[in-house]
C-alpha cells in the first residue's frame, strides 16, 4: 500500500472511488496509511440502486436491464465517477458479497471492477469462491489496489 501511495504521489496522480459491496473499504485502507491525503481525491458509497441513479447517474434503465451488479452498471459506475471527481484514476466497484443476494446466474462472490484512467477503461468480472462476506470484501480490495498498479506503471 505505501508503495502505491508513493508511487501516485510521485506522479503525481490523484485516485477517486465509487463503492457498492465493498462499503467503503478500499477509501478506507487507502485512508490508513500516513500521505493519503496527497493521492486520495473522492470516495462515495453507492449501496441503493437509488442512490446509484440519483447520485451517481446511473440510467435506471441499466440497472433494470442489466442489474447492479453487471458490467454495464460498472462501467456507468465509473464513467460517472470520472465526471465528478478530479482525480486522475478512478474506481468502481459493485457485486454481491454475500452470504445471501446470489442466483444462480449471479452467485455470491460476483464482483465488477471498473478502473478509468484518461480513456483507457477497463471493467473486470471476478468471481471470489469464498462465502464469507469480509473475505469477499477483502479479496474485492485486494484484487482492485493490484489493478489501480497496473493503471499508474
């Protein structure tokens, strides 16, 4: 973690987050380390499709297409971010972390990362076979921050 926080500071890159499953938990260990506060720009929780429509402009009609938890909606996620944040990198994420919300066509574990930076975009379907909640969150957080890397190299 200190290694990204120098790395965005020494490029002086700014990272932003919209959050959904995860609650707040990348803002969060972000937040925790000692010089945040040069690379961490914005951090919102979306946890509602409302709040993902009102807020974050998500089309409704994505949501109800598609679901919450899609590509789709990861990549408004982001998009949207993009445009209200003025960071440099930007990050959604959205998913079921269980141990109850999955079907069989989305099953616990199912998470969308969207990362943005400039034009480059990328959204990654992950799927964590673990059906504990704090241990999809965490491996949510972990797989995003190894993504945010490859973004800044």
């Amino acid at each position: 973690m200190k290694s990204l926080i120098r790395l965005l500071t020494k490029k002086k890159l700014k990272i932003s987050f919209v959050e959904s499953c995860t609650g707040g938990l990348l803002a969060s260990t972000i937040t925790s380390y000692s010089g945040a506060s040069k690379v961490f720009d914005l951090g919102l929780i979306t946890y509602s499709n409302q709040t993902k429509i009102k807020i974050l402009k998500v089309n409704k009609n994505i949501i109800r297409k598609h679901g919450a938890v899609s590509r789709e909606c990861c990549l408004a996620m982001v998009n949207n971010l993009s445009k209200i944040s003025k960071a440099n990198i930007n990050v959604s994420i959205t998913g079921i972390a269980g141990p109850n919300g999955g079907t069989k066509q989305k099953p616990v574990g199912l998470v969308y990362i969207g990362v943005k930076k400039g034009n480059k975009i990328e959204v990654n379907e992950c799927f964590f076979k673990s059906k504990k909640r704090s241990s999809i969150q965490k491996a949510t957080v972990k797989k995003a921050l190894g993504l945010i890397l490859s973004f800044t190299k």
